[in-house]
C-alpha cells in the first residue's frame, strides 16, 4: 500500500543527506613545520569572535616573552617561535587531531577548526580534525598540517630554534621522505614526524580531502590558547 508518510520520510533524508555532501569542499593537504611564529599569535589577525592570540613559545618551547618577535623575521633579542606541542595527536586508528595552516587570509581562518577526510593517499578514509593556527600564501581550500619534518617552505626558523640544516629537515618543501629520516631530529619532535609515516601511511602532501568547518575540541584549544566564535 503506498504511504505518503514513508515517501516524505524518504525524500527528507535523501535532501538531508544531499545537503550534507554539499557541506562538504574539496581540498588537499601539505605539510610544513618551519618553527616560525603562527599568523594566528597575533591578536590583529584573528577571526572575528575569536578569543587567543595563538600562543607561540621561546626556543626552548617555553612561553615566548611579551613584546617576542617572529623569529622568521629577527634575528636577535626576544624571539617567538613554533610550539613543539603543535605536532599531531593520535586520537585513534581513524582519527587524529593536530594544527594547520589554512587559507590566505588569516582574519577569515585563525583559529577555527576544520575536519576532513581524505580521499586519496595511504590515509583515504581517515579524518583530521585541525585548528587553523597560521594562514598566508595557501590555497583557500589546502591545509598545510604541522607535523614536524614537513618541510619549512618558505621561511625558516628552525635552525635557530634547533639547529637544522639551512633548508631544514629534508626536501624544502614536504621536508622529510621516509620514516628512518624522522630520527634526525630532536627526540621532542620525532613522535610527530613519525606520525606521518606511521598513522598516515605516507608522504600526505598532495593527498586529496573533503572537509567542512566543525567546533573545536577542547583539547585543540586548550593547548592553542585560541578559541574560535562558535558555529
């Protein structure tokens, strides 16, 4: 017997589950760790409603000292760096929490948190829940996961903060190429770099992804400073 109500029922969750993919926008992800101060750590640049700034830290991975500058950008004084516990967090075998960088402009990205799940790569069917924490010359729709060994890119800090190389750990871009490269850094960082390797299953620059913006968990603010406006 045909049911009007079964149909309704039916045609709703197919429009739920439509809008639901819609929410959805591709993307792909990098990876950097170049131990410069975030975007996000100053307070001129975070999204509207946010409370923070980011915290940055001393080269010893202390609170960096009031008035510190980006140490991508001075050389002597008080220097603000990257905090090593930035790296990624294993929450289970399908799911990390970690920090990105996200979109080119700071105001409209600093501090909220995206998840996504990845669509290509050793990590397809995995998800990432992120909090955005710097932004500059990324594609809107890339994140640029920290994870230590990912590469300092364009600016480099690292040297000063640990004594890497002058290009870094690895490639410039994507930083380190295999699991065995992650034992050269310091013993602080190297959880996270293997993090790469061992959770993800490879390289994950270039992987694809399907993301949407999701409300911060705790544990993402609590060690960023930062809170996002809720959505």
């Amino acid at each position: 017997m045909f049911s009007f109500h079964s149909l309704f029922v039916g045609t709703l969750a197919a429009l739920t589950a439509v809008s639901f993919v819609q929410a959805q926008t591709s993307g792909t992800t990098t990876t950097t760790w170049d131990c410069c101060e975030p975007a996000c750590g100053y307070t001129s640049n975070l999204s509207p409603g946010a409370t923070g700034p980011v915290q940055s830290c001393s080269q010893s991975n202390g609170a960096a000292a009031s008035g510190a500058q980006n140490a991508c950008f001075a050389s002597s004084g008080n220097l603000a760096f990257s905090c090593a516990k930035y790296q990624p967090i294993i929450v289970n075998s399908s799911l990390s929490y970690g920090f990105a960088g996200h979109g080119n402009t700071a105001t409209s990205t600093c501090c909220k948190c995206y998840q996504f799940t990845w669509t290509s790569g050793a990590a397809a069917g995995k998800s990432m829940i992120v909090q955005a924490i710097n932004a500059g010359g990324i594609t809107d729709t890339d994140f640029d996961i920290y994870t230590p060994g990912g590469g300092v890119g364009d600016y480099n800090a690292c040297t000063a903060q640990y004594g890497a190389p002058s290009g870094g750990w690895g490639r410039q871009y994507g930083g380190v190429s295999s699991d065995a490269e992650c034992s050269e850094l310091p013993s602080n960082l190297q959880a996270g770099c293997h993090w790469r390797w061992q959770w993800a299953g490879g390289d994950v620059n270039t992987w694809q992804i399907t993301y949407k913006q999701v409300n911060c968990p705790s544990q993402l603010t609590s060690l960023s400073g930062c809170t996002p406006a809720s959505i």
